[in-house]
C-alpha cells in the first residue's frame, strides 16, 4: 500500500505532463499500481480494524484489578498480576503477564496520576561548579593488597561537564579542601558559585533550637578564600544537584572501563591510584574543550596560595597513651604520657610531634577504629598481663595473622596462661623485630607446633652484637696554631 502522500504527488504529476510512467516515477511506485489509483480516482484508504481474534485472557480479573488501581495506582503491575492469580483467576490469565502490564500501561496513561516533570535548565559558562561525594567501593580496587572502600570527591562544571575526581577516605571537610583545590587548580580557574547538596556535614551545621541547616563557619572560610559564592539545594531535592549527582554514575563506569582496560585493579599506594583516577578525568575533558575554554575565559583567577589542607591542634597524651584526633585514639611511646603533643591532621594521615620532632605517623583511621602500636605500651602491658583480656584495643595488638594465629595455638596448649606468653611475644617482635618474629611464628604453626616464647627466641639466635659507639673526635687548635708559626719561621 502507498502512503496519502505519494498519492497526492502522483496526482500531482499526472496532472502536470500526462504520463503515466513519468508520474508513477517520480511518486515512487511501480506503474502498474499508479494506473490503479488513478483509475480509482481516490488514495488509500485506512485498513478496517480487525476484531479480537481470541477471548480475552484478562476478563476474569481485569474488573478487580481496576478497583485495586482506582484505590492505588501506584501498584506494580507484575506484582497485582501475581496477587490476583493467587486468589483463583482462570487458567487463560496464566501465561497473560505482558498483556496485562500493557493494559496497566494503558490505565494509568488515561486514568492514572501526573508523572513528574523534569524541567531542562539553561546553563551560563563560567557560573557554578557542583560538589559530592560519592561512595566507590564497587571498583573493586585495591591498595597494596588491602581492597579500597572508601569515596571519590567528584566536581562537576554543569556548562561543560568538565569534572574532576579525587579519591578520599570520607565525606568531610578535610577531603572538601584537597578535593576543590584539586578540581580548581586543574581547572586553572575559579567559577562564580559553589554548589553543594544539603546533607552533608562537612559543609553544614544542623541548628538544635530551630532544626535548620546553615553552613558552618569552616566551609564559609574555605569559600571565602577561595573566592566562591557557597550555594546549596533544597531539602530533599537531589535533583536540583542534578549535573554531578548523574556524573558520578558516569565516572565509576568509565573508571571502571579503565580499570578493566588496564588489566589489574591493584594499586601500590593511594597516590599511584589517585594519579590514574586524574588521568582518566583529564582525557575525558579533552573531549569537551571547546565548551570548557567557554568556561575558562569566564572564570575568576586563582588565589595566590591553597587553603591549609590540613588541621593543626595540640593535644595532651593521655594516661592511656593515646591522643584523640577526630574522635580517633592514636597510640605514642608512653614516655610522652602527660604531655602536649602537635598533631597535623590531613585527609591521608595524622602526624604527632613533641617539640618539633616527629613522633609517629599513622594513615587516617575510617570511622572511630583506633591506631595502637604495641612497640609503644608493651613494656607496661607485659608488667601487667592481666589487663590484655579485657583491653578495648585488644584487636589492635595482633599486627599480622601469624601473631593472631599463634595466640589461638597458646590458647589451645595452655589457656590460663595464653595472655601472658603471647605478651612476651609482643615483646620480643619489639626488641628483635616484627619481620623476624613473624617468619619464626609462621615456621612453628607451618609444622603444626606450638609458639612457645622461649622457642621462638631460640629460634631467632643470639642477637648479633651491637655497632661500637665511638667517641667524638675534638681536635686541639693550638697544635695548628704551632704549625702555623712553624711554617712562617
């Protein structure tokens, strides 16, 4: 069959130069279905609709299914298809599943509720950037064999899509200052606005009295030297954070894709996966350059200097020997108990000195797990053994699975004095060294045997005597002096 309009063009034709061929060419049909419709005098005609070939499948259950829609209609289809063959519907209806969701379709399109509309936002170069965080775990990364489950900073210019993506250990405002900066002095620009969501923590404080949110005084100070207007979205509304909320799906895809392209998920350190995270940002925006120098051109410059990217505070060792940071209990040698300690806090790590020297270095904790170093308190723990059944950071004395596992085997072979042999282990990991421990514990539990202390030392050796401590040479000047006269004689 033609259509209505290579009927017209036919007529048309026909009527201008009369022949049958050249008008049955030019309306695109074979000449001897024009010499029909032009003997017919009258186009195509609509097909009449065919009745139903079959008995309806649905006519047993349909009426109540309009009445449970009528009363819900927010029920899914293939869930009231499974409610009202459970309460006896006939045989037919049984394999009529596609049938009666088109028909649910179909209701709701004529009786159903409005559906939301979105509405399309016209974007200006050079006018906000959007932040968030996004969760990242799904990656499958890992870092020196441990696996990564930690987030991904991601920004986000609405205009160009332009992004950037940094990895963190949480959603905070220590991983707000490296993330940004790192977004901004790629970008080589500052943009006019600073877009968050509304939920965070890092960027907001909740009000006890009124229950409202409002930015807290650090965000305002980072935004402030930054140069940027701080911005949010309402309650409850992450579509209006819209642009970075759908890029952080597209990010882990294509991060994902990378990492599958590479060939291994495994990373030596968190600065080798950060390095390849920006690397797929940067070839991602080299493909949307054109809308990203529409930006650039707009954008403010940068500060002189970055905002501190890390907290400074002063702390005093407890009589635990530990200082809290950020909620976290960090272990130092039990000397300093009592004392004011520096602490450097940044997103990767916490740093503790004692009068400018440094003490101990940990990497940043995730939620409140504590960092204990058994070197630190093992001399007061072995003095007191008692207390290492009912310590709280007990778990946080076992530093490798051969430690964990040779404790298990004291338990077995000598349960009342499990604790205090394993005690001596810690001990001995602290004078001879954790390596050599830990390969003579893996030897003794390889054969089967128990890692009593005494044979581990024996295993160990005599301890190779230390280096000589020579005095330090101070040499006699009026020796020089004498030869100094000497030679001018």
């Amino acid at each position: 069959m033609i259509t209505e309009q290579q009927y017209q063009r036919l007529m048309k034709e026909h009527a201008k130069s009369g022949v049958l061929g050249t008008a049955a060419m030019k309306a695109g049909m074979h000449r001897e279905t024009a010499a029909k419709y032009l003997a017919a005098g009258q186009g195509p005609q609509p097909e009449k609709r065919r009745g139903r070939r079959r008995p309806d499948p649905l006519t047993t259950i349909w009426a109540a299914a309009e009445r449970l829609l009528n009363d819900a209609p927010e029920l899914e289809a293939k869930a009231l298809f499974e409610h009202l063959l459970a309460g006896g519907a006939a045989p037919e209806a049984q394999s009529a599943l596609r049938t009666f969701q088109r028909r649910v379709l179909s209701w709701r399109r004529r009786h159903g509720p409005p559906k939301e509309v979105f509405f399309p936002q016209a974007r200006e170069p050079g006018k906000s950037l959007q932040f968030d965080w996004t969760h990242a775990a799904e990656l499958g990364v890992t870092i020196a064999g441990q696996k990564w489950e930690q987030l991904l900073c991601h920004a986000v210019l609405p205009y160009s899509n332009w992004e950037w993506a940094v990895p963190c250990r949480s959603e905070s405002m220590l991983s707000m200052r490296t993330g940004l900066q790192g977004a901004l002095w790629s970008l080589g620009g500052v943009p006019a606005k600073l877009q968050t969501d509304h939920s965070s923590t890092a960027t907001h404080v909740l009000s006890r009295t009124t229950g409202e949110r409002g930015f807290n005084v650090e965000y305002l100070a980072l935004c402030r030297h930054l140069g940027l207007e701080a911005c949010t979205i309402n309650p409850a509304c992450p579509h209006e954070n819209g642009d970075v909320e759908s890029a952080n799906g597209h990010l882990k895809r294509r991060l994902a894709t990378h990492l599958t392209l590479r060939g291994s998920r495994e990373f030596a350190d968190e600065a080798a996966f950060a390095a390849f995270v920006a690397a797929v940002c940067k070839a991602v925006n080299a493909l949307r350059t054109v809308k990203v120098n529409e930006e650039r051109i707009r954008l403010q410059p940068l500060p002189a200097t970055r905002y501190p990217e890390a907290d400074e505070s002063c702390v005093r060792v407890s009589s635990f020997s530990t200082v809290r940071v950020k909620s976290c209990a960090y272990s130092v040698p039990a000397k300093l108990i009592g004392a004011l300690v520096q602490v450097r806090i940044t997103e990767a790590e916490v740093v503790v000195r004692y009068e400018g020297t440094e003490i101990v270095r940990y990497p940043r904790t995730i939620g409140h797990q504590a960092r204990i170093d058994y070197r630190h308190i093992i001399t007061s723990l072995a003095r007191k053994p008692g207390a290492f059944a009912g310590y709280i950071y007990r778990e946080e004395l076992f530093p490798r699975p051969a430690f964990r596992q040779a404790y298990d085997e004291l338990v077995r072979a000598d349960e009342p004095k499990a604790d205090r042999h394993y005690l001596k282990l810690l001990a001995l990991a602290a004078e001879r060294g954790e390596d050599e421990v830990a390969a003579a514990l893996g030897a003794v539990l390889r054969a089967a045997g128990v890692p009593w202390p005494q044979e581990i030392e024996a295993a160990l050796g005599a301890r190779e005597p230390g280096v000589p401590v020579l005095a330090a040479f101070t040499p006699e000047l009026h020796s020089y002096d004498a030869l100094i006269a000497e030679v001018s004689a």
